[in-house]
C-alpha cells in the first residue's frame, strides 16, 4: 500500500474489488464522458464492462478514501495500455488521478504507456506528461485521442 500526498491510499485491487471499480468506471462515464458521445458510444461502453473476453488481463489498481474506492485505472499489463481510468467527480481536481497514475508508474518504470483518452481526459492526460499521437477518432460511437507516455527522460 502507498500514500499519496493527500493521504488518499493508491494500491493495486485484489479480484474480489473488481465489480465495484467497474462500477466506479460506468457511474463516471455516465457523468462525465457519455454526454459527448452518441448513444450507441454510451452502450459500446457498457458492454466493454460486461464482455468477460475484453476484461480478461487488465490489472486494476485504485484510489481508497478510507474503505471508499474512488478512483481506479485498468492497465493492459501485456501491452503497457490504460484502459480504464476513472476517478469520483466529487474528487476531481484533487491530486487523485495523478496520485495514481504515478503509483502505476512505479509497476512500469521505462515503459511507454498507451491509452485512449475521452474528449473529457485530454486535458488531464497532457499535463500528467501524456501526448497526442494521433487526431480525435470515433469508432463504434465512442470518441477518442490515441496519446502515450514515454518513461525515456523522465524522473
């Protein structure tokens, strides 16, 4: 387990904690993703939390406010690509996201991270050291901008 400077615990999730940072990821997208994308983007989304074969190989780790989980990323270990990430809209702005991405960043010191950040994300993304590598692309409904982070020259 590890602190991050706001005292939030960031640690990797054990299976048992899965379902409930599935759940975190849909309650936030509803909030803040799916009102930029189409409906059929909405459901392509829902159905990636539910399809067994999607979710197989992601490792989780997550955000706790005491027992509370309030944030979360899913990081394909095999391909260094972020496929979830998502924290609690009362504690956006709050040193969450950062707090855990840094804590990944541990488990993947040297590797180039991929992910496909929602129009919402990419701010967030470029100033925790993430670039485009790609335009806006939408497919299946859900909008996003290809980005990766290079470990190479950074502390």
């Amino acid at each position: 387990m590890d602190d991050n400077n706001e005292g939030f615990i960031v640690r990797r999730l054990s299976q048992n904690e899965i379902p409930a940072a599935l759940e975190l990821a849909w309650i936030v997208f509803s909030e803040y993703e799916s009102p930029d994308y189409a409906p059929e983007g909405t459901e392509e989304f829902r159905k990636c939390l539910r399809d067994e074969e999607y979710l197989v190989g992601i490792e989780y780790y997550g955000t706790f406010d005491g027992k509370k989980l309030i944030g979360i990323i899913g990081i394909r270990a095999d391909k260094n690509h972020i496929c979830f990430f998502f924290v609690d809209g009362s504690y956006h702005r709050k040193g969450v996201g950062t707090g855990m991405f840094r804590y990944l960043l541990k488990d993947y010191s040297g590797k180039t991270i991929t992910l496909n950040s929602s129009p919402y994300g990419v701010p967030f993304y470029k100033a925790v050291g993430f670039v485009p590598t790609d335009e806006e692309k939408t497919v299946n409904g859900i909008r996003f901008t290809p980005m990766e982070y290079r470990a190479e020259g950074r502390p």
